[in-house]
C-alpha cells in the first residue's frame, strides 16, 4: 500500500475512530486502526468488539492495499505533525512495518495483518430512519447525565430510545435512570420509525455518537435490528454498536402524574443558590433542604462537620407548606439542561418523587427522588 494524505484529514478521521480502541486490550489487533487504501480513497476503521466506527476519506492512492497499526501512536504521530503538511503511508510485505514520511520525519511502525482485524458486521437492519443531528444530539445531551453505572443493573446503562403514541401523534423518546433521577425527552417521530423496536443504546457508544455528531453535518440516518444500531453521519462516518440485550424497566410507572403543589423558580438564580449552599454539605450525602411556604423558598444544608448554610429566594408558590430534601449535584445536573428562564417544580409530599421541566407540557420531563433531611 501507499497512499498520500492531507494531515488535517487523516487527523480529524483518526481523531473520530481512534477513541473507541481500549488503551489495555488482551488480543492485541483489537489495539490497532485498520487502514485500507482504494479507489475510494482511504478508509480507516477500529473496533473494540462492541462498537465499530467507519471513515473514509480523500486520499491519493499510488498502490492499493491494507494493513493495520497501534491506533493511539498514529494518532499521536500524526496530530504532532507540522499543520498544513502532506503525509505519506506506505507499507513493505518484507520488514511487515508501516513507514509514516512527512516533511524531514519518518516513522517506523509494527503492523498486523489485515486478515486477522475483526468485522462487527451489522447483518440484517429491518428499521431505517433519518433524524436531523441537532434532534439527535438533543436527545442525547437532555438524557445521557442520568444513565446508571451500576454495572449490576447492566439494562440501565445506556439510553432507551423507542416510539410512543402520545394524544394520537407518534414521538419518539429517549429515557435513562439511574434509580435516583430519571430523563426522558421527546420529539415528533421521524418517517420510517413507526414499528422500530425498543432499544437499548449503551453508554460508550453514546459517548461516541455524542462527539461525532457535533461534526458529522446535518443528517444521520439511523438503521436498527434488535440487536445493533448503524448511525451514518453526512460527514461519512459510519458507526455500528451491539446495543444492550435487555429489557429496560416500565419507566411510565415511576413518573407521579398527581403531584399538586407547583413551584415555579428563576432557573439561574435558583442553580446559583444551590451551588453555594451545597458547598459546605459533605461529599457523601450532598443534600440540600428546600423549605417551601407561599411566595418563598429557603435553601439549606447542614453539616455537623463544617457547619450550616441558608439562602431564601422569592419564588411561586402558594401550596401548602412542605420541607423536602434533593441531591444537591443531582439538582444541578438537571437545572444545567432546562432551556427556559424558569424551571417548574411539581410536588406532592417529602417522600414522593418530583417532576421538573421547563414549563408544563415541555418535551423535556425530568423526575427525581427526594433524600431524607
């Protein structure tokens, strides 16, 4: 193979495929980039089993060819190259190494055959639908701060991404927990994803779809099976990733639709105030007490370690008086993803889960559980 290439490209496409390659890998051609040369110009591949992700860019192509080297020094080699300059990729069937010139600097790499790198291959993809990466990064950003960790609970590592009926027009909805909070977001479903079926989008490759959509133009269209999911970007970026073989629990149930005390804040001012508030409450517990009676909210903490906080702040309210106890860093995460000046606040007692959106109705909806104080 030899094969002649901007730097800039051939960074951007490492940058977008290399992040899926463990740093530690066992079998060591999992710790490789594939790199193909071709009419097409050339492809750069790498997988960890799970998760394939797929480039192909422009390149001047004097021998066609394959071959792969270590993923994370190519990377590393190319990003230090001078900008603006030309790389050049040539592989010798006699040393077997890859030989990377650019400028005055010559690199030497080990390289494992192309036969051996594995194929994640998708198989059949019966659902097919596009989706415009602004909704699909939404999705994603509104939702993504509540998937679990717990490694137990494996069903709830990842995104719940299905449609649903809601007042006769179809959404689609994206949902993840922890236990503690809940996220679900919604969108009127794109044509062609009536049918598909529930999945479960696991937490790395929401990572990974996370970053690529920010430059992966306008469109994604999206295939699905039971079991995998291929996202292919404008840019060209194709990913594939097995999708977690579960069921995710009847979240419906676990969001209150009785709660009759609403409490409507400035969003900003109230973020603020639990942020400072929390800063003397200790690590472990984090809790911060929201003390409601009509027209007022008085935030506190107290920690017998370090001592006591309050702030009050006007607010709408007119329910009767009720003391409730949330994470404060859980407040935080979801506060940080309303889009209004207001955050509404639907409550029914100090034992019962919340509901928070921007306002009622919006697509958003966010539940959390409350903490003893």
């Amino acid at each position: 193979m030899r094969v002649t290439v901007e730097r800039a490209a051939l960074l951007r496409s490492l940058g977008h495929v290399h992040r899926v390659v463990e740093r530690r890998n066992t079998i060591p051609i999992l710790s490789n980039v594939l790199l193909r040369g071709s009419a097409e110009g050339l492809q750069l591949k790498a997988t960890d089993l799970d998760i394939e992700v797929t480039e192909t860019i422009a390149a001047d192509v004097a021998t066609a060819g394959a071959t792969t080297v270590p993923a994370h020094v190519i990377y590393d080699i190319v990003r230090k190259l001078p900008d603006g300059s030309q790389v050049s990729l040539e592989t010798s069937e006699e040393t077997g190494q890859m030989t990377i010139r650019s400028g005055r600097s010559r690199f030497a790499l080990g390289a494992l055959p192309e036969a051996d790198f594995p194929d994640l291959a998708a198989g059949e993809l019966p659902h097919s639908f596009s989706i415009a990466s602004l909704d699909l990064k939404r999705l994603i950003d509104k939702t993504q701060f509540a998937i679990s960790t717990e490694e137990t609970r494996y069903y709830l590592n990842g995104i719940y991404l299905h449609t649903i009926e809601v007042d006769g027009a179809l959404k689609l909805r994206a949902v993840a927990t922890d236990g503690h909070r809940l996220a679900r977001v919604e969108m009127d479903a794109p044509e062609g994803s009536r049918g598909m079926p529930g999945i479960i989008v696991p937490r790395k490759a929401v990572a990974e779809i996370q970053k690529l959509v920010d430059d992966g133009g306008d469109g994604v269209s999206i295939e699905i099976s039971p079991a995998k999911i291929r996202l292919s970007f404008e840019s060209g970026v194709i990913l594939i990733s097995k999708l977690i073989d579960g069921t995710f629990p009847d979240y419906q149930r676990v969001i209150p639709t009785g709660n009759d005390k609403r409490l409507t804040v400035q969003r900003d001012e109230f973020a603020r105030a639990v942020d400072r508030v929390s800063t003397i409450s200790s690590e472990r517990g984090r809790a911060v007490k929201l003390a409601m009676t009509d027209g007022r909210l008085a935030l506190s903490v107290n920690n017998p370690d370090s001592g006591s906080a309050t702030e009050e702040l006007d607010v709408d309210y007119e329910a009767a008086g009720l003391d409730i106890g949330f994470n404060a860093r859980y407040l935080l995460d979801i506060t940080g993803q309303l889009e209004g000046d207001t955050a509404l606040f639907r409550l029914a007692d100090p034992g019962s889960p919340t509901v928070i959106q921007d306002r009622e109705g919006a697509p958003a909806l966010y539940v959390l559980m409350p903490m003893r104080v």
